[in-house]
C-alpha cells in the first residue's frame, strides 16, 4: 500500500522547502489551501516574520464567484500589499499543492498584479 495523500503532500512540502527560501529582499510566498478558503503569506525565513498576507477571508476580497475567481483575487491583493511593502520578487511556494486549479489562478493574480518569480 503506498502513501496516504496526507504523508505525500507533506514530502512534497518538506521537498520544495529545501530549494524555497524567503529572505527580505525576496520573501517566500507560502500558499496554503483549505477546502473552502485560500491563504497566502510573505515570509521572511532568515527573522521568521510575515511581511505580508492575504486570504479569501479578508473583507476586501469579493466573496461571490468560484472558488478560482478567488484565488485570483486573493494572488492580486497579495501582489499590491507587496507592492506596498517595496517587494517585487518572490520565491513561490505552492505548499505540496499541485501548480493547478486554485494554486495556479493564485500564482497567475500575483503575477498579473505585479510580482516575478
């Protein structure tokens, strides 16, 4: 019997953590998935601080749409309070997440909102 699809994603977690490093200048965006919400964080690894984060949850984020459309939403607001911050390169850190779906619509909105990685 093989892996349980919890102990798989997190050796893929622990896996994309060795190579994705945050450090001020480019901060690690960490992507963490729920069933109903998207989360994502700007991390600092060298003082452990979060620069910035933004969720599905917060009050300016439109909560009518696909769950997609959201994370969308969720990657541009996550982009302009980076902007705000004075970051414009991240490492990405899909969080043992595969790059698809909800993961990729978060990715794509930062990128759209002004990030590189």
């Amino acid at each position: 019997m093989g892996l349980s699809k919890y102990e798989r994603k997190t050796r893929i977690r622990r896996r994309i953590r060795k190579v994705s490093f945050g450090t001020e200048s480019r901060p690690r965006l960490s992507v963490f998935r729920s069933n109903k919400e998207i989360y994502a964080q700007l991390i600092d690894d060298i003082s452990g601080k979060t620069l910035a984060a933004a969720s599905s949850r917060d009050k300016d984020i439109a909560t009518q749409g696909t769950k997609t459309e959201i994370a969308g939403a969720v990657g541009k607001a996550i982009a302009e309070k980076a902007k705000k911050a004075g970051i414009e390169t991240i490492a990405f850190d899909r969080g043992g997440n595969l790059y698809h779906g909800r993961v990729k619509a978060l990715a794509e909105g930062a990128r759209e909102g002004g990030l590189k990685f």
